[in-house]
C-alpha cells in the first residue's frame, strides 16, 4: 500500500520569504500524480499544484512550485513570496495512475508571520 | 463558483445516537467522495461514488456505517451507533465524470464531536 509522509507538523515563514514543505511517499508503482492541497482553517481544501510522475519538469503555479525527485521519492512544495493567505494547513497527497483515490499524508500547519 | 455544500457544518451527539451527514457536490460531477479527518491527521478516503454506484468501499466500517447515493447526485452518509472514536471531521468531494478524473474539490466539511 502506498503511504505519504509528512515529518514537518509546523513551519513558520517571514510574510515575503520563502519556504518549502517536505513530502516523501513509498510506492512500487512507476506512474502516479501526486498533489499538494491547502485546508485553510475553517474553510475548504483546495488544489494548490499537481505533478505526473512521468514529467521530469516540476509543476510551477505562480508562487508555488514543487521539487519532484522520483527516485528519492521526494515531492516537496515551495512558496515564494510568502503572504499572510498562505498561511494554512498543506497536505501531500498520492494517487495511483488508474483511480482516483488519495492518499494523504498527515500534513504540515504553516504560520506566516507579518 | 460552484462549490460543494454539506450540512451541518457542526454536530454534537451522544455515544449510540445515529448521525447523518449530506452532501451536494458540484452539478455535473459524477463521482463523489466521503473522506473522515481526525484532529492531527490527513483525510481517510472512506466511500467513492461513480453515480449511484459505490466503487470503494474498503475502508468504510460497514457494521456502523452507511452511505447511499440514491439518484446519482446528493449523498448522505449515516452512523449508527455512534461511537467516541468518530469524533472527527467528514469532508465530501466531488470530480468530473471520468475514472481518470483527478481533481476533486472539497466541501467545507461536517465537524462531529460524540461525547
């Protein structure tokens, strides 16, 4: 079964620097996507940016961008010019090639501070 | 925007009281999900819907747990007995048809504390 860790339970950025979260996730399969979602609080998640495991280009969506390393099985996500809004809960999530079921890790509270 | 609505937003019950969550994903949207959130953890896939048909059910506690699609398009999930242990969040989510499709939005969740 395929599993996604998250070791970083909270992070803090200075509002306008940069930050990354760390991702990895165990599989045996070679193709699947993997995601990062925003849950700000009390308020629904969102799709933050998505990466197909056969691209090697890593996905850029304005200020967020991944590092996908397939072979360390690592997916982490950075945020450049960090603002306030970003502040919220970000999850990894895993999906096989075929399906739709998601895999979250346990996910990582990020603090921006002004 | 179309967004996915579930109610009630909050539900405070009693151990072996039976709970029932709904959902109304976005027009159009064939398959829809039922994740459970505990406090400290990432989203649990707990039933999907392809239309009316249950497609995985593997990880949903059937001796307590129910859920139903009727018409293809809202969803209520029941519990019954509830038990302390269900004290979480319940998001539902809803994708476009498709067995590939690999967007899902998120409902803003249904908050059950059982005391």
């Amino acid at each position: 079964a395929q599993t996604v860790t998250q070791s970083q339970p909270e992070m803090s950025v200075q509002e306008a620097e940069t930050v990354t979260l760390s991702c990895t996730y165990d599989t045996s399969e070679s193709d699947y996507y993997l995601f990062w979602y925003k849950q700000p609080p009390s308020r629904q998640m969102i799709l933050v940016i998505r990466q197909e495991a056969y691209k090697q280009q890593n996905a850029t969506e304005n200020r967020f961008s991944v590092n996908f390393q397939k072979a360390a099985k690592s997916f982490s996500l950075k945020i450049s010019d960090s603002q306030l809004g970003d502040a919220a809960m970000y999850f990894c999530a895993y999906r096989r090639e075929y399906g739709n079921k998601l895999v979250f890790g346990a996910g990582t509270i990020l603090r921006v501070k002004s | 925007e179309a967004e996915v609505a579930q109610s009630p937003r909050y539900k405070i019950t009693e151990k072996s009281q039976a709970v029932a969550f709904w959902c109304d994903p976005i027009s159009g949207h064939a398959t829809l999900y039922w994740y459970r959130q505990i406090l400290g953890q990432g989203p649990e896939l707990l039933v999907q819907f392809q239309d009316e048909s249950v497609v995985d059910d593997s990880q949903l506690p059937k001796d307590r747990f129910s859920a139903e699609r009727l018409k293809g398009v809202d969803s209520t999930l029941k519990i019954q007995p509830a038990e302390l242990g269900d004290s979480a969040m319940y998001l539902c989510a809803s994708s476009p048809s498709g067995y590939n499709s690999d967007t899902q939005y998120f409902g803003p969740g249904t908050r059950l504390t059982v005391l």
